[in-house]
C-alpha cells in the first residue's frame, strides 16, 4: 500500500476532517536516531489526491 507521511498534527487533523485515513501513528525520531515519544508521524493511505491536499493546506 502506498502511503504519505504527515509532520505536523494541525494538517492531519484537516485530512481527517476531509476524510481521509490514517492507517498508522509512528513516533518521531530525533536527530541522533533516537525515538522522541512526544511527537507523533501520521501514515495517510495514498488515495483520492492526498498529495494535492497537502499541498494545498501547507501552502496557505
């Protein structure tokens, strides 16, 4: 399945509105390679121009 990762909570929660799905949350990681537990990864399916959505929410 291909999917789209997602950085930033504020986009995601559009996408969701929109109807999109998430079809998994990763933690980050930090610079080193560590796991940052306090920031999350959203996996979007790739489905229904996904990558025109976020292209459009993040150039506002």
């Amino acid at each position: 399945m291909k999917t789209r990762l997602v950085f930033k909570v504020n986009i995601a929660r559009k996408l969701v509105r929109m109807g999109y799905r998430i079809v998994d949350l990763k933690p980050a990681k930090t610079k080193d390679g560590k796991t940052d537990f306090n920031k999350s990864i959203y996996v979007f399916a790739d489905e229904n121009n996904i990558s025109e959505e976020i292209e459009k929410l993040t150039n506002k």
